[in-house]
C-alpha cells in the first residue's frame, strides 16, 4: 500500500514484459460501424443489470439513449501523435493522436435528417458506442468494473450536407472527436453479438413528432386539442398517445396536471385545469413515450396563447 504522498510526482519506469502472442484466445473482430448509441456525457450503463432489450430500451425512455442508424461510411480523419525532432533527429512525444470520425449517413438522409443531427452539436456533450456490421458493440470502461459507457466526444459537428449532383448522392455527414485518446486506446472493451440474447442493430431508433394544436385555447376551457405527426414530413399522423402519463402540459411555464385524454378523428383532447386569457400554454409528449404496437416517441412542443 501507499498513501498519495509516497505516490505524488514519483516516476514509474515501464516495464514490457507482457505476452504479445495473439494466436491463442478469443480475438476481438470489430467490422464496421453502422449505428451509434448516444448517452449523455455523465451517463454509464450498469453492468449489473439484465442487459437486454428490455435494458436497453428502458434508457431510451428515460431519455439516456439515442439510436442513430444506418451509417453508410465511418472514416477515421483524426491527427497524428504530435512528435519534436531535436537538433539531432532525436525524437521525442509532444502530444497524443485524437481520433475523429465523419460517420456518412446516405440512406434516407435529407435535409431534415441533417437538421436532427444538430441536436448533437456541442463541446464534450456526448459519449458514443459503436455497433458495427456484424451486431457487435464496442465502449469504454466506466468508473468501476460494474460501469461501462460510450466514448467522450470532445468536439460534435455536423459536417457540410452534400446535395445530389451528377455522379454525387445526396449525403449527410456527422463529425466528432473523441475527447480521451486512453478511452479507445487503453480502455476500450467490446461485447461480442453472439452472447447477447437480442440484437443490437435491431434496436428500433426513437421516432420524432411534431404537436400541433387543432384550435387555439380559450379564456375558462378546460381543454386543449391537438394532434401529433411524424416531424418528417408532416403526413402521417401518430396515434395510441392516450394515456395520461404520454403528455406534459405547462401553463406560463408551469407543469399542470392532466387528468385525461381522449383521441378521436387523430385529434386529442386533453384535458387539464381551467385556463385564462394570454396563458402560454405548451404541449408535447411527456418525455419518451411507448405506444404499444408502434414504437418510441418524442416530441417538439407546441406552444399557443390563450385567447379571449
């Protein structure tokens, strides 16, 4: 044992004598990448929990896990290890490769799907797992043996979207770095499809709505209606959003309780405390919610002022 003192500013001299021999055992074969999940940066998957699709969707519902899929092309354009070379051709590290990857989306991407993907932008606000061809996934390891978790991005953007021109498809580009080069170098681990009982390239993507209200609220209703549909596109409606706990209203920015629903004609009608005239009333589905038969939605939200 030793305490922090004994160990500050002490150096540890390397010691290589590891079997390099990479016949024997299990290998590791990662192909290519065709799906990220995206967790928030200070989210870890807990390993002792039953990791199955009921697991895994249970983190999209509380909002943990994004599934973006059918990744057409995952190049590797990071930089190079930093290396000064001294007056003599001595040359010595002077900072680490960062890995960054443009994942190209061609299938189904439009200009709406690029819109999505802004969503992700920002500076070390994402951790990505790779699923690659063959249904395996690749992360990094987490806090302690019973975490694990995606990889820190330092830097997400979306890349330049390329519209279609003679001899060129129509494509749409995300860009990221990862934040911790000892993350995929040193720390990264994998799961190997075949000891998994679902298949995580099967894991359905959360759908996107939009709300939009079918009247506008009135001074003493009890009552808002509106309807849902897909947000790409806006044509196809969504329905079975009927339980209570599918729909957040805010009154001037205040959570109201709603106390019922009702879907008739792809309208619903909700029901919640009595408004008055110039509240801002807005409403959306209530996080991530379930239809059964259908799939996972969210939503973005509406927002109208109440008339008199």
């Amino acid at each position: 044992m030793a305490t922090g003192l004994e160990l500050n500013n002490k150096g540890a001299c390397a010691n290589n004598n590891v079997g390099y021999n990479n016949i024997k055992g299990c290998g590791y074969n990662f192909k290519n990448t065709i799906t990220l999940w995206r967790t928030p940066a200070d989210f870890e998957f807990d390993l002792t929990q039953e990791f199955d699709a009921d697991y895994i969707e249970s983190l999209q519902l509380a909002g943990n896990l994004s599934v973006i899929t059918k990744i057409s092309d995952f190049p590797e354009n990071g930089t190079d290890p930093l290396i000064e070379t001294l007056p003599d051709n001595t040359e010595i590290d002077a900072g680490d490769a960062k890995y960054k990857y443009s994942p190209v989306f061609a299938e189904n991407a439009d200009i709406y799907f690029n819109m999505l993907l802004g969503y992700l932008e920002g500076q070390g606000n994402n951790r990505f797992v790779f699923i690659d061809a063959a249904g395996n996934l690749m992360w990094t390891k987490g806090t302690d043996e019973t975490k694990a978790r995606g990889f820190l991005t330092s830097r997400t953007k979306r890349g330049k979207f390329t519209l279609q021109s003679a001899g060129v498809g129509q494509k749409v580009t995300l860009d990221f770095q990862l934040a911790n080069t000892y993350e995929f170098e040193d720390n990264s681990t994998m799961i190997n499809n075949d000891l998994l009982s679902f298949d995580p390239r099967l894991i359905e993507a959360i759908t996107q709505a939009k709300i939009i209200y079918t009247a506008v609220p009135s001074d003493n209703d009890t009552t808002v209606t509106v309807s849902a549909k897909y947000a790409r596109g806006l044509d196809t409606f969504v329905t079975g959003a009927t339980n209570v706990a599918d729909w957040k209203v805010s009154v001037n920015g205040t959570d109201v309780t709603v106390s019922n629903v009702a879907e008739a004609s792809d309208v619903y009608t909700i029901t919640i405390p009595s408004l008055a005239t110039d509240d801002i009333v807005n409403t959306s589905f209530n996080g991530v919610v379930k239809i059964d038969g259908d799939g996972l939605y969210r939503s973005f939200t509406a927002s109208a002022t109440t008339v008199a």
